[in-house]
C-alpha cells in the first residue's frame, strides 16, 4: 500500500480505483459515455490524481463538442502539460483494453461517487473533532460550521435527482405526445374535449405526477439518510 493512499490518521480512504479505470476506459471508447455519467461525476470525485487529470480533459473536450478518444484526450493532456503525470499515452491506451463495454458505467459512476461522498465526510468529520477539542472556537459558529460543511454534500445528491426529475418529466411528455396521436381516449377522460385529445385522458397527466413525487421522496430519504450517517460520527 503506497503512503499517499494512506490518510493522517493512518486510515485507507474509501476509494474504488479500479472502477475509477473502467469508468475511463468506457468514456474513451463510447461515443456518448460522458452524457451518461456527467450528471453523476466530477473531476475531483476520482481519488486518484493522474485519473482526476483524464476525466477533467474527457470533460473539456465533450463541453466543446469535440471526439473524445485516446487520440483526442492523449493530446488534450498533452496540451494541459500533464500527459507524462498521468502515465504518458501508453497508459490512455492501457484504458481502452480494461472494458469491453459501458453497460454498468452508471453503476461505476455511482460507486465512485459514494466513495467521494464518503471521503468528504471524513475530511469534515476530522476537521470538526479538531475544532471542537480547541475552547476558544465557540460551539454555536461551529456547529453552523458542521451543518455548513453536510449541506454541500448533500447538494451533490440532490442536484443528481433534480435532473433526473427533468428527465422523468421529458419521458411522461413524449409518452403524451405519443398518446395524443391515437384515435380515442387511454386514461380517464376529463370532461374537456380538447385536453382529452392532447394528453389521451387525466390517467396520462397523473401518471408524470406520481413519477415526479415518487423522485422527490426519493431526495427526501436519500438525504435523511446522508443525515444519519454523520450522525454516527462522535466529536
């Protein structure tokens, strides 16, 4: 075990660098890869730095539209001056030959994130065990320091299924729209003529809101439970 995978308190940090690999691999060698897991990753969610480097030049040439490759991103961090810190072009090749396949990118990414998440939580933890032992800090500033501190993680799990609503709410509207083109009515009709014809019936309207509250719970345990899990740290 190398030292820099060792934290000051002696600890491993959560981390997945396999997975960290995959996940690079599949984005270098599916055209559409990074659209899958955009919503999900950041570049400092990958532990390691040289992987970190990979994903940010990934990022940058899909935000400019641009093919992303072994070819393109091996120039791309040779560009950023960080192509030989990363492995050198060898190592982008290296990449490509992990996966054959993205079918569980997302799953990957979902881990990858975790281990960040979880990562935060002990850097938070020790800071606040740190400052709470130092008298001259009054409890009232850092508690709103801690509660500072959980809310910017918890706003990385709320932003995921956010957009995730947006895209609940994209399928019921072409779900409608499909709807609307056959002859008839397949949900409950409203009474109003018109609405009827465009949405095929009120059943089609409330299915897209019992989707949309369905993800809304889903945020409200997602964080209640983030909540809990640092409640389990003692400072």
């Amino acid at each position: 075990m190398s030292k820099e995978q060792i934290n000051e308190q002696g600890l491993i940090p959560p981390q997945a660098l396999e997975l960290e690999e995959d996940i690079l691999g599949a984005l270098l060698l599916e055209k559409d890869a990074y659209e899958m897991v955009s919503d999900i990753l950041t570049p400092e969610c990958f532990y390691k730095k040289s992987h970190e480097h990979i994903f940010k030049a990934i990022r940058d040439l899909s935000m400019q539209q641009l093919p992303v490759d072994m070819h393109t991103v091996t120039e791309q961090l040779r560009k950023k001056g960080v192509l030989e810190d990363v492995g050198g072009a060898y190592f982008i090749t290296l990449l490509t030959s992990r996966v054959a396949t993205s079918a569980h990118l997302v799953y990957h990414a979902r881990i990858v994130l975790q281990k960040y998440l979880g990562r935060q939580l002990t850097s938070y933890g020790v800071k606040i065990q740190a400052k709470s032992l130092d008298e001259t800090i009054d409890v009232d500033d850092l508690m709103q320091e801690a509660e500072a501190d959980l809310f910017k993680i918890t706003q990385r799990t709320v932003k995921k299924e956010a957009r995730q609503i947006n895209t609940a709410l994209e399928s019921s509207r072409q779900q409608t729209i499909e709807a609307s083109k056959k002859d008839g009515t397949s949900g409950i009709p409203t009474g109003f003529t018109r609405l009827d014809k465009m949405t095929s019936g009120a059943a089609q309207i409330n299915d897209a809101v019992n989707e949309v509250n369905e993800i809304s719970q889903q945020n409200k345990e997602s964080i209640e439970s983030l909540v809990a899990e640092v409640g389990r740290f003692k400072v």
